[in-house]
C-alpha cells in the first residue's frame, strides 16, 4: 500500500503573522496561543494586534518553557482556562510539538507559526517526547497533521542564521533518505504506529524538488539571511526547508542520516550541536557509505561548506574519542530509521565511515578555502 500525509493548509510570506486572528478564525473563536516568553517579548504585540478587529475571537495564551514531558503537557493542561477551539504554537520545535499534543487531545484544530526554519516540526503529524532529564524516549504519532502552516519569511530571516543553515542540513537529508527506503521498500511515517505503508510518487517528486531548491538557492538564502534580508531565494528555502522537508521526511522515509545524526546525542558533547547540524554531517556518511560518485559526494559537501552545514567533527563541537565514536556507532546501527538503509555494516565500518566524513569536510573545506 501506499501512503501519503500532509499539513491541511500553508502559507508563507513577509509579515503574515500578524494575520494570524484571521486565519485562526477560519477555524473556530477561541484561540489559545502555546508560546515561549522570549518569543512572545519579540512577537507579542504583532500577534495580538490582529485581535482588536476581530471582537468575534477571544484568544489566551499559555507559556512553555524547557523539556517537551509528559508531565510538562500536564502542567501547559492545567493552566488552560477556557474551551479552545483553535490551538496556535509560536516558536520552535519543542513549542510546536507540545501543542500537537494538546490539539490532538482535545481533538480541535491547529495552527502552526514557524519562528525559525531549523526543522520538520510545523508540517509532521508527529511530536517528539522527552523525559524530564532530557533523554528522547518517545514518539507520538497523531491522526492528522496541523491544519494551517503560518511562515512569516521576515520573522526567518530575523532570526541567527546558524537555525536556516540546520533546516538545511536536514532538507538536505530528505531526498537520499528517500531513495535508500526506495531501495529498500522501507515504510515510510504516514500513519506509522499502526500502517505499513511505501512511498507515492508524489512524495518522491516532493523530496527531489527540495534537493534541487537547496542546490541552487541554498547559499545565496544564507546570505540573505545573514543580512536579515528576504529574497526569492530565501522564500525558495524556507519553502524547501519547512514544507517540502517536512512532507518529504514523513513521505518518503528516513535512514542513514537520521540513524547516525540522532545516535550522536549518546555522547555528551553531542547535544551541543542542532538536530539538522549532526543530520547534515550524516547525510555526506549516507552519500559515503550508499557509494555515490566521488563527484557527487564533494558537490554535496561543497553545497553543505556554501550554506553552513557542518561537514567536520569540530563543526559539530565534537571532539569524539575512539570509545565515543563506538557508541555513536552503536547506537546508529540499533536505530530504526538506519534498517532503511540498503547498507549494512558493523561497528567499525561506521566508525570508518564518520572518520571518512570529517576526513572529505575537511578537504573540501580547505579546497573551498573555508
Ligand atoms: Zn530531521
């Protein structure tokens, strides 16, 4: 069988946050905004100004600091006071994925405002747990993805431009992911805990859109992004890095990159990078250890040096000995995601392939004159 999720609605565009009443009023009256105090300090008034047009929509707002755990979301239920019918998340992807709980919960609908383009949280039907110490230790798969996507670009290109460089890193991963589960004939996301389902060509078209968008746009939108400014190719980006990434990842499948990207974070030094840093680096390990072309591997680490993707162990803040690149390779080969994967190899072998990786980044770093 297969299978094919995607968010209800999206919308991308300089200052259409302060839209956000309206649309949320397509929805239903009473809003209920899931957001952190720094992010409400730098967006508050604009969020909360289209309300004075609207006396139809009521709207409140709950804070949400720290580790995304179950007893963090009891604590976000119990400040709820009225009866939403419309969750709205304002953040990143801890936010977001706290208010898919609730939304899924009380089974209302969900808007979704992106403030950095760093992940495939605001499209996926999924939210990622932690326990209260921090440790990743559960996935929840919901029944729909959110209803409406709200990018304000002008917001993107105002935040550090290190969050638009991990968005790309892990829209980077999307298409060869996808073709190792081609291989493979792996499940991909849609409806996981419950389907068996393959891949459409319309997710495949979707992944290989976003590796030809971050291929030519990628290094002029950090750029533009390091100036603060918006331009086509930043829209053309942040379009690849939040919706075509994240239809693509639940679509199509992970593997390689995220079986190893995430298996980093066993070692201590590994959290000091983001989620599409280590999945970027990873993504040239796929590309290595797939057996790519030498032309292709070093267009794809010239592509990640050109738009700031880490492609070195000191990029990443690591500075892993023998026994820590043992346990990254431990815990990659035991992830779910790397059985996607059409390689199959031992300890060693992938303690040689991330040896590899960091070896190619920096020859082409040097190269590049990086
Ligand atoms: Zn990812």
């Amino acid at each position: 069988m297969r299978t094919w999720g995607s968010v209800g609605h999206y919308l991308q565009g300089p200052d259409v946050i302060g839209e956000v009443g309206r649309y949320a009023g397509l929805f239903g009256t009473s809003h209920l905004f899931v957001i952190d105090s720094f992010v409400q300090g730098l967006l508050g008034k604009r969020l909360f100004s289209s309300y004075e047009a609207r006396p139809e929509c009521s709207h409140e707002t709950v804070l949400f600091e720290g580790e995304i755990s179950r007893t963090t979301i009891a604590d976000i239920e119990s400040q709820i006071c009225g009866a939403p019918d419309v969750i709205v998340a304002v953040g990143g992807g801890k936010v977001i994925d706290v208010a898919k709980m609730l939304a899924a919960k009380r089974k209302v609908s969900l808007v979704v405002c992106p403030t950095i383009a760093a992940t495939d949280a605001p499209t996926s039907a999924m939210s990622i747990l932690y326990t209260d110490d921090g440790t990743m230790n559960d996935i929840v798969i919901h029944t729909k993805n959110p209803d409406l996507v709200l990018v304000d670009t002008r917001v993107i290109a105002n935040a550090p431009v290190r969050f638009l460089s991990a968005g790309i890193g892990d829209a980077l991963s999307t298409y060869y992911e996808g073709l190792s589960n081609e291989k493979t004939g792996h499940a991909n996301y849609v409806w996981c805990d419950t389907e068996s389902g393959t891949q459409t060509l319309a997710g495949r078209a979707i992944a290989q859109q976003c590796a030809a968008t971050l291929e030519r746009d990628g290094a002029s939108a950090v750029q533009a992004c390091r100036e603060n400014l918006v331009t086509p190719a930043l829209e053309n980006v942040v379009e690849a890095n939040v919706l075509m990434s994240g239809i693509g990842f639940e679509n199509v499948g992970c593997s390689l990159a995220h079986g190893l990207g995430n298996a980093m974070t066993v070692v201590a030094q590994g959290v000091r990078s983001l989620h599409g840093e280590r999945v970027g680096f990873s993504t040239l390990s796929l590309l290595v250890a797939e057996d790519y072309s030498s032309e292709h591997i070093e267009r794809v680490a010239r592509l990640c040096v050109s738009c700031g993707v880490p492609t070195t162990f000191e990029e990443l803040n690591l500075n892993p000995s023998e026994q820590d690149l043992e346990m990254i390779a431990d815990a990659a080969l035991a992830a779910e995601s790397w059985g996607a994967s059409p390689v199959h190899l031992r300890r060693g072998e992938v303690v040689d392939l991330m040896k590899a990786t960091d070896a190619l980044g920096w020859s082409v770093r040097k190269e590049m004159g990086a």
